[in-house]
C-alpha cells in the first residue's frame, strides 16, 4: 500500500503542470503530415519540415503537450511541463516569417532530465529536498540550446540523484515522479538514471531529449528503450548547472531515435557555434575490434550481437574478435567507486554553493537528514546507504582518491589506448546491456552484462543504438572510441546503423 500512495501522491504532483498545458492545446487533430513526423520522431525529418514552412513550431509543440497529456500518466517519464514553451514556440514561428536564418534545431521541442538547471522549472533531481529548486539560471548546455531556438518542453523523470542513493535502488524511480515505465514493457525496468529522457523518445513524447551519465545512465536507458543515446568524451559539453555525481565522469549527452538526430542535439549543446553535419563513414576497411569480455551474460543477446557482426562483416568492416577487457587488479571496482564517493561529496557541496535560493546551504549531511524525516516517501523502497557512505569520507581520505585516480586512469584510459594502437582500430563494439529486467522492490536492478564503465572511468565517447529485440525486449549495440574522437564515432555509428537497419517502436495506445 505505501509504494501505491507514494506512486499516486507523485502522479498527483505531475499531473495539474501536464493538464494546464494541455488546456492550451486546440480540439483539433494535428494534420496528417504532422502527425507522420511525430509518430517517426526523427528530429531532422522534423527540422527540414520547420524549415520549408510545411508546419509551424508552435502546432507541433502543441501536439507533443497534447501527447504527453495523454500517455505521460501511464509512463511517468515527464515530471514537469516549461509554461513558456508555447510562447518560446510563437516566438521562433514569428522569426521564421520573418526571414531570419535559424539554427537547424529552432522550433523543435527538447525535453530536459530533471538534474539540469533552466530558469522556468525547478531542478528536482527526483528528490523531495529539492522539490523548490528553482535555480533562475540555465545549465551551460540550455544556455547554448536556448539560444539556438530549441524550444524547452519540460523536465522528465529519473532514478533519484542520478541513481547514487542507494547499491540496492529500483531503477527510473524517484520521489518526486514516481516510476517511470518501460513502454515496452511496463513491467520491466526502464533502466537509470536517464530514465525519462528515453521512455519519452521511446514513446514520441518529443523528438529529442537530454540525458547525463556518470556511469551508463544515457547508455543503459537507451539500450532497454530501443533508442539512441550519446555519451560524449568529458570536457564535450560544460558541466556547470546540473546536479553532480563525479566531475571526473559526468556529462550530459542526447537521446533520440536516429543517429543523425543525436548529433543534432550534441552539436547545439557544445559552446561553439557548430552544427556539423552527419558525414556517416564507409563501413568497408574500417578496423572494429569486438570486446569478448561484455558477452557470455545473456544466451539470446549473444545471438543477436553475432547476427549484428555478420551483417557488419558483409558489409567490408574488419572484425578483430575476442578482445577482452578486464580489470588488471582486485581493487579497480573499490577504486572506481571511491572516486564516484568523494567527488559527489565535493562537487554536490559547490553545487549547492553555487544556488541563489534557500537551499544554498544545504550539504550532504542535511540531505541525509531531510530524507530521515520524510522517510515514508523517500526511504520506502530503498536506503541512503550511499550518501552514508559519502558523507562518512573525511579529508584524511583524500590521498587515498587520489592514488585511486590515478590507477583507475591508467587501466581505462591507457588500456583503452593500448588496444586500439595494438590492433589499429578504429573502433570497438560490445553488446550493450542485456534485455530490461523485470521491477522489483525488493531486490532492486538486477543487471545483467554491461559495457559502460571503461568510457566513463576514460572519460571517453560511447553510443548506444538499436540492434534488435531478445524475448520481444530492444537490446543494444554499443560502439566506444578514443578521448576527443566524438565526431568520428558519430559518423561510424550512423554507417552501423543504417546497416543493421532496425527500428523499434512500442505498443502504445493511439493518440490521434
């Protein structure tokens, strides 16, 4: 009964900001053409339409608040609707007729994980001692975004702090939204903590969302989701503005439906003023060594993964198989860990520092002590073990991350290296994660495989795109590069998706 009341309490919450949009939207259908465009939710579809004047910004952010007016109650991925995206919508509609030349991504709707800071909502990060958050200030990434004419739809859902609360947590659960819903399956977990963003691109909520990962929170949620996500190399994006884990191995990066429609979003994040385009690269001769270690967990996905090589191979890539990657000492998982500990104490404590609102003076300590009192909403389903554990760091512990820092480097960054100048590669491949496993309470995520933590301890660029289904359930093939080589991961990996050419969209109740 109380994870039922915490649910409708959070649904509740959720459910008077989705409606007031809602209220804007006219009776009408949107027109077939628009409709089309949003049902395939491919955001460069969508701006060359923008762009030939075939429809307005503002109908289609309307049929997107229509849409998640009608499916966000059973999904929970939009935790908070931006009031001001009609009007941001009118505006670049009115600058369009004007003649002003615009950024490819103008006019079109982005939804925002809700640890992003944007001056019209509050950043939450799912937690109730955060529920008034309201910044008055755009992370770097939305400053950049706003100021290219993406249009700010909304915040959605996540695992609770970006899913470091707790070793035993439910994955897309949080006390402010409740838990979000694999559309797929609405048993199965959508995995974290960038849950939201991709059950929303998932189910055509928006054609693009932001994600942040510290360790495989864009790439997870787009395995189990059946869509694109983006992990780009540290230093890519600037971090100032979203709620931390690890400095070290935070970014923020896209979820979409398309390759092409990830690298829209990538480009306008970054400060500079880019929008390179998709220069997808000939898969023929392109040297691609196969990560032998990330298989054996799941007996369908391996099938699946060696389906994928076949049709790669066919297609002129050169495929070094049974490379492994695995740690060199016991201690790298502790080492790992130590870091995420230390640095969320810190970088949490300057974030908090960094507020112009009451909550400026919260700490580790006084969160902890928050979520002691409000305990039948926060600590129902799991502990604070880790913010315990964080928090019981002292100075003394310093040293001790540092050497843990400096080796983890060496076997990532190094390793990583050392492999790709050892084979010549040009890339490596590994599955992803294996299919989404069922909700449970009890037991918390119960995960099987994974190929996240070597890029994200390096710092290095990894994507994660469609390869098939395994028991009815989208997997994922994920594709990893060296440190700085965003662009040419991107074009490799539109090249691989073109080629394994699979789609998938969920079984969702027809909203037109």
């Amino acid at each position: 009964m109380k994870i039922s009341h915490i649910c409708l309490t959070c649904l509740m919450l959720v459910l008077p900001q989705l409606s007031t949009a809602n209220a804007q939207v006219p009776p009408t259908l949107p027109d077939k053409h628009l409709t089309e465009l949003i049902d395939q939710a491919d955001a460069i579809a969508i701006s060359e339409a923008l762009q030939a004047n075939q429809i307005t910004s503002l109908a289609l952010t309307q049929a997107y608040l229509k849409k998640i007016s009608q499916l966000n109650p059973m999904l929970n991925a939009v935790i908070s609707i931006n009031p001001k995206a009609l009007e941001q919508a009118s505006d670049i509609d009115k600058r369009r007729q004007m003649g002003e030349k615009l950024h490819p991504i103008a006019g079109i709707p982005v939804l925002i994980k809700d640890n992003i800071d944007i001056t019209e909502l509050p950043t939450t990060a799912g937690s109730l001692a955060l529920a008034d958050n309201y910044t008055e200030r755009d992370a770097a990434i939305i400053t950049n975004l706003r100021a290219r004419g993406a249009i700010l739809l909304g915040k959605t859902n996540l695992s609770e702090w970006a899913n470091f609360r707790s070793e035993h947590s439910t994955s897309g659960w949080s006390a402010v939204g409740g838990q979000t819903r694999n559309p797929h399956d609405f048993d199965r977990s959508p995995c974290g903590s960038s849950s939201g963003s991709a059950v929303a691109i998932a189910a055509r909520l928006a054609p693009l969302a932001i994600g942040t990962e510290t360790n495989g929170s864009i790439i997870c949620p787009a395995s189990v989701n059946g869509v694109v996500g983006f992990k780009p190399s540290i230093g890519q994006l600037p971090q100032m503005g979203i709620v931390p884990i690890a400095h070290t191995q935070d970014t923020a990066g896209p979820l979409a439906n398309s390759v092409a429609s990830a690298n829209l979003l990538f480009q306008a994040m970054q400060a500079a003023e880019s929008s390179l385009p998709l220069q997808p690269e000939r898969i023929q001769g392109k040297r691609i060594g196969v990560i032998r270690s990330a298989t054996g967990y799941h007996t369908e996905l391996d099938e699946q993964f060696q389906l994928s090589l076949g049709q790669l191979e066919q297609s002129g890539a050169i495929v070094i198989d049974g490379l492994l990657l695995e740690p060199s000492y016991a201690e790298f998982q502790a080492d790992s860990y130590l870091i995420l500990l230390w640095e969320f104490q810190q970088d949490l404590k300057a974030y908090f520092n960094g507020l112009s609102n009451p909550l400026s003076s919260l700490d580790l300590d006084k969160v902890i002590a928050f979520n002691q009192t409000q305990s039948e909403q926060e600590l129902a389903l799991f502990p604070q073990d880790i913010f315990e554990k964080a928090a019981a760091l002292t100075k003394h512990d310093k040293t001790t991350y540092l050497q843990a820092r400096q080796r983890a480097l060496a076997e990532t960054r190094h390793g990583l290296r050392a492999l790709f100048k050892e084979y010549q590669l040009d890339a490596i491949i590994a599955p992803t994660i294996g299919p989404a496993w069922p909700i449970d309470y009890e037991k918390g995520d119960v995960v099987l495989g994974g190929f996240s933590t070597y890029p994200a301890v390096a710092g290095f660029p990894h994507i994660s795109l469609p390869m098939g289904e395994v028991s009815n359930l989208p997997v994922g093939l994920s594709i990893s590069h060296l440190q700085g080589q965003d662009n040419a991961l991107i074009n490799l990996a539109a090249s691989v998706e073109s080629i394994l050419n699979f789609k998938v969209k969920p079984d969702l109740p027809d909203t037109n």
